[in-house]
C-alpha cells in the first residue's frame, strides 16, 4: 500500500492538500518549504500500527526536519524522538516528548550532552566507542546516577544505498566492530555508573530493498542471544532508521508494514522492547519546496530554467546527485522539453536538474520540488548572503507559518566588527 499523494493537480494548478500552491506562494513568498500534516501523521500511523502488540517505540529522528511542527505532530502521535546532539535533544523536550521515549545516538558526544541526557532521564544513551563508556560512566558517577546504556554496532553490512550515507561498512567512523561487542558489554557491565539496558545498530539512510536490513536483524539477533546467553538483560533492541522513499518515481521502496514485519519475525521474539528511528520514511513525502522563475535562457544546446530557489535552500541533489521530482504550476499548454532547473548560486553545481522533460514556464510561474521534507530546510545555509526560507504547515484548507522567513539584517545580527587599534 503506497502513501497518499499529497501534491495533486486540479485543472492546470498544483495543491498541497487543499490549498493552491500559487497562495502559498502569494501569501508567504518564495521559495517556501510546505508540508502536509496528513500525510506526516498518516506515515506516523502506519508505522505505529505495523507493530500490533509487539513492545516497541517509534522514535522520530528529528535530524531528518528540525521544525517543531514536525516534530510535535509526531509527539501527538506517540511517537518518541531519536536525537544526536544537544540541541535536537532540547527541541525533543521543546515539543513534549517524554525523556523516557527519547533515545541519543552519535558518534562525538559533548559532557555537556550526556550531563542533559542524564539529568532529563532518557530512555538510552548509544554508545560508539569504549572512550566514550569510560566518559559517560565518570559523568554518571559524579551525578551520583547511573547512565542506561546500548552499544551501536557496527555489523560491516552494504545497506546498497549511496557511499555518503552509508554508516554500517566496517570503514565508517559508526559504532563498534560486532565481533567486538561481548567484550565491551562485559567491560561495561563491571563499570560503577553504567547500566546495560540495549543493543544498537544502524546502517545507512534511503535503503530500498529488506535484503540489507534481513541480514543486519539476523546478526544482531545472533548478537542478542550470546549477550543474553553472558547474563546482560537485554531491555531494548534498536534496529535504527534508514527505510528509503520513492524520489523518482520509480522507486519501489519497501513499506513501512514490509519493513516492521521484516523487524518483528527476526528479534520481535527476544524479550525487548523494539525500537526504530524513522527520519526520512516519516517527512520526506510529505514536504515541497516552492520556487518562482526568474529567467530562462538558452547557451549553445543547453536551455536553463533559473529560479529563485538555490543550493543553499535544498543542497541533496549538489551533495549526493540526488534525483528530485519537479512540477510546473500553472501547466501551460505545449510540449515538454529538456531543461536545466538552475538556482543562483554563484557554483556551477547549484542546479536542481538537468536535462529534466519540463512543460514550457515563463517568468513568474512557480516550479515545485517534490520529496524535500528530509534534509530539506535543515540543511539549508546563508551561503552567498540568502536569508534562510520560511516553512508553512498545511492542515486541510489552513496553512500556518511554522518558520518565519529570516530578514536580511538577521543574517548577520551575531556578527561582531572589532575596533581596530590605533
């Protein structure tokens, strides 16, 4: 079962839901990030109902979309939060959610991070390395608390995904080798100030085929059964994030119902709660960048599209080649032809597309970016002095700002001119 569509075409003009995309575009400026909350909460519900009576926790990772918008329709929903840092751990409190449903990952963390996880009392810190057990063990002591701790494991897996994204290959800098993980779960163990409550792992982001995540479930349930069989009471098993999304229209990307499934029949039978970190799955359908044409021009046999969105806005196709599905509003009348979607930017890779089949714009018209709803805004910069985009969230016929756009002067009201000496 596919998602609902959330961007749909009624005569020659685009909605999102059931507001036109050219009063969104009139009423907020652009370019513009939207999002559908039906299509976030339907995403959330599926997910939560593939598990049935299976203990589990569905913990949003709020990297994917760093709104809290976003992030507190899903803790409406009962979902929990994954966090990796500080501030995504304070936007998770921000929002609501329960510590005890908040989960923090990372490779880096700072004293500061694991003294607020420790204080707030989440859910299970994932470590990544036995520096790291050793600090969080002495943080714990001098709190005079005891830290619940996982390790991540690394279980040298291709997730068959793009290499920039892949994070369970033995050369990522993630997690512990796995062949390694009875000795640092016994290390832990004799440490004062450590709980062992969990297992971890996650192995890439946009996975869209079970294969991978079969053969990673397999190896870690084997995992499981032998820290089990040494005496560690294993409460938690996360199994990550990492379920890929339909970017070009042709992806056949397994469902959230396939996934769980896959999930539940390998370690849903262990005697621990199951926990995944769905970022990507959750928000990236469900969000749209707006942009308006500026320009089109013609070198030799190239023929461009410049709008007024650029790298800096939506950075996934310059940083990874990433396909995006584009849409034309109004849908002028004629044949489509190959075009160059270009932003800006003063970088040759700020294009958005090329070669695209487009239906014929002019100046003025809106082009509509598909599928940006993860690593979308929250990746965005003030990169050639571009203020940061506004966001809206669509509920029906509504549309509320959830980000206001960032002025000019903002952009550098923290930057500081010394006084230069005499």
């Amino acid at each position: 079962m596919s998602f609902r569509e959330v961007l749909t075409r009624r005569g020659d003009r685009l909605h999102l839901e059931d507001v036109a995309v050219a009063r969104l575009a009139e009423e907020f400026d652009t370019p513009l990030y939207a999002y559908s909350r039906a299509a976030l909460v339907e995403r959330a519900e599926r997910f939560e109902r593939a598990f049935g009576n299976t203990p589990h926790l569905v913990a949003y990772s709020i990297k994917a979309n760093l709104n809290l918008a976003i992030a507190h329709v899903f803790t409406r929903c009962g979902l929990g939060i994954d966090v990796t840092s500080r501030g995504e751990l304070e936007r998770a409190l921000r929002v609501g959610a329960r510590p005890e449903n908040i989960v923090f990952a990372g490779a880096g963390k700072r004293a500061d991070e694991i003294d607020l996880a420790l204080a707030v009392g989440i859910r299970m810190l994932n470590l990544e390395s036995l520096e790291e057990l050793e600090c969080v063990a002495t943080r714990a002591r001098e709190r005079g608390t005891v830290a619940p701790v996982a390790f991540r494991l690394n279980p040298d897996i291709d997730p068959q995904t793009h290499p920039h994204i892949a994070t369970g290959l033995r050369t990522a800098k993630f997690g512990i080798p796995i062949e390694e993980a009875r000795e640092a779960y016994a290390r832990a163990k004799a440490l004062p100030g450590i709980r062992v409550v969990g297992v971890d792992f996650h192995i890439g982001s946009q996975i869209t085929s079970l294969a991978p995540f079969r053969e990673a479930l397999g190896r870690m349930r084997a995992i499981v059964l032998d820290l089990q069989a040494d005496g560690h009471a294993i409460e938690v098993i996360d199994v990550g994030g990492g379920l890929g999304v339909e970017y070009t229209g042709q992806d056949r990307p397994p469902t959230p119902e396939d996934y769980v499934g896959v999930v539940r029949k390998t370690v849903g039978d262990l005697g621990a709660t199951v926990v995944i970190e769905p970022g990507r799955s959750l928000t990236a359908n469900a969000g749209v960048l707006i942009s308006r044409v500026l320009y089109r021009k013609t070198n030799g046999d190239r023929r461009f599209v410049i709008v007024d969105g650029g790298m800096n806005d939506y950075l996934r196709p310059m940083l990874y080649g990433a396909h995006t599905r584009i849409e034309t509003d109004p849908l002028r009348p004629g044949s489509e032809a190959p075009v160059d979607v270009v932003g800006p930017i003063c970088e040759s890779t700020d294009r958005f597309a090329e070669d695209r089949l487009l239906s014929p714009v002019e100046p003025g018209d809106l082009v509509v970016l598909r599928d940006v709803g993860a690593y979308g805004f929250c990746m965005s910069s003030t990169y050639n002095g571009r203020p940061l985009v506004a966001e809206v969230l669509v509920n029906g016929e509504r549309a509320d700002l959830i980000c206001e756009r960032q002025t000019v002067e903002e952009t550098w009201a923290r930057e500081r001119i010394p006084e230069e000496s005499p």
